[in-house]
C-alpha cells in the first residue's frame, strides 16, 4: 500500500511530465491515448502494456477502440493520486507504444464529470450511491469502482441553480483551446471569469456545462 507520503505534489507531477510528453495531468491521474497503426497492432500495445502491469503490480485503467488505446494510471491505494509508479508505468508504457509504431494523441482523452448543486449533498449522496453502484471518494464525490461511468460530485451551494445538474467535461490545458472556439461559435454564452481553470457555457435555452482542464476543480456555478 502506497503511503501518504509518496503522493506527488502538483510541481512535481509537473516536472515529471516536462519529461512525458505523451501524457497529461487529470483529476488525480495522467491520462493519454496512443493510435497505432492498425488494430491489431493495438491489440499488441494492449499485451505490452498488460505485460508491463503484471510486472509492476500497478494496473492502469485501459479502453481499446478499435486502432487507439485510452490509458489512466493512478494510484488507488493512495487515495486516487500519482505517486513515483505512476510516473514509472507512464515512462515504460511510452517506451512500449514507441516501439508498437504508436503516436500519442492525449487531447482525444477525455474525462465528463455530472455535478449536482445542492444545500445538504449528505442528505442525498447515498441515493445516488447505491442506485449506480458507485464508491465513496474521500471528498465525497462518488466514482464507478470499475472506471467505466461519469463520476458525480455535489456542489455545496445555499442557492442551488434552477438546473441543478451540469456536465464538467474535462481536458488538458494544451488541448483546449479548439473546444473552447468552437463552442463560443455556437452563440452560447462563455463566462471566462474562472479561466483557465474552467469556463462556464450556458447554451441559448439556459442549460450549462463547465469545460475544465487541470487548473482547476469544483467550479461554483451557483456564484456566477
């Protein structure tokens, strides 16, 4: 089990990636997702990198589409966080899609979050919980303990919204620019205020999401 004190800082996990360029910071892990030239060479990187797991005993959460692999490491036993063998899984697994003729696309990794505003998140956490089978994460948001569904948070406000449930759709800094412009085309409206933490989008019939990267988490949409 991982010890408190192996959990990296942010400046740290920073450093480290300087050296990683395949991969980015997201929520307590580093994400990518490696193209390779065809599916059954994705197959293989999906054997390595399995091969590589076994041999670490440090498992990512791992999603083949077709020729791309969607890749998370994070250290569970930590309390969700990336310590040292989670930079070491990232460097040996980038060795392995190199050598597999793989290229590192990790703007397509995505992450979508739904947030509930509400004044007593105690009061209905554990109906939420139970109906979708989730685990209790140590700031109260709950996740799928498999990795396959959206997480879920509440977001403590004494004004809950009139639309009390909203979408944050998370992706790095470096990749979201073009989601950015292309979503302000759409005529909605962007409050910035947060940025580039997040942004807040409310669409023309008043419903509204948060587009967040690593700068930030927990947007309070109740003060905007």
């Amino acid at each position: 089990m991982a010890a408190a004190e192996d959990i990296l800082t942010r400046p740290q996990i920073n450093d480290a990636l300087a050296g990683l360029p395949d991969w980015r910071y997201r929520l307590g892990g580093l994400v990518t997702v490696y193209k390779a030239p065809t599916p059954a060479a994705a197959l293989e990187l999906v054997a390595s990198v399995g091969r590589l797991a076994e041999e670490q005993n440090h498992h990512p959460d791992l999603d083949w589409r077709y020729n791309r692999v969607f890749l998370r490491f994070s250290s569970h036993d930590a309390g969700t966080e990336v310590t040292p063998r989670d930079i070491r899984a990232a460097t040996m697994v980038s060795a392995a899609a190199a050598d597999a003729g793989a290229s590192a696309e990790p703007g397509l990794h995505r992450t979508v979050e739904f947030a509930i505003d509400s004044d007593d998140p105690a009061g209905i956490s554990e109906v939420w919980r139970l109906a979708l089978g989730y685990r209790q994460g140590r700031s109260g948001e709950l996740a799928d303990p498999y990795g396959r569904g959206p997480g879920l948070w509440f977001q403590k406000t004494a004004t809950p919204a009139a639309n009390r449930i909203h979408l944050d759709i998370h992706r790095s800094k470096a990749e979201s620019g073009p989601a950015l412009e292309k979503t302000a085309a759409t005529g909605a409206l962007m409050n910035r205020d947060h940025a580039p933490g997040w942004v807040v989008v409310t669409d023309t019939q008043g419903n509204r999401l948060c587009l967040c990267t690593e700068e930030g988490h927990g947007p309070a949409l109740a003060e905007d």
